[in-house]
C-alpha cells in the first residue's frame, strides 16, 4: 500500500532531525553546535475507509485533513 492519499494526493516528505549540544549564549556557554544530521520522514496520516461512491461503496486510504473537511462521503 502507497503512503498516498487517494483524494488529495498527500503523501510522505522528507526532511532532518539535528542533534545540538553545548550550553546557549544566553545561559553563559559558547552557543550550541549541531553534532548530528540524521534523514527522517514525515508519514502522512491515513485511514482506511469505506466511501460512497456511485452507488456503491469502496474502501479507500484518505488522510484525516480530507475527511474533516468533507471531501469524502463515508458509507
């Protein structure tokens, strides 16, 4: 199963996790240092559903944003 929804389209970004240490200016240290970029992802949040759709029903993977907003009808 894709990591996509199927009415908007949304699916996984990319992005970073960075790891600082050391003591802030403000607190009296020398400023934090990144020591770490590592990859990560963003999953989107998806749910399996049953839809109606012509009639009929269907089970379709839809993220949370369209079912608030009522792009999809549920069975």
């Amino acid at each position: 199963m894709a990591r996509v929804c199927d009415i908007c389209g949304k699916g996984v970004s990319s992005g970073s996790t960075i790891v600082r240490h050391g003591l802030k200016k403000v607190k009296g240290g020398i400023g934090l240092h990144i020591t770490g970029v590592t990859k990560r992802r963003f999953l989107p949040n998806l749910q399996r559903i049953r839809v109606s759709e012509n009639g009929g029903t269907k089970r379709k993977t839809v993220c949370t944003a369209c079912i608030r907003s009522g792009k999809v009808v549920k069975a």
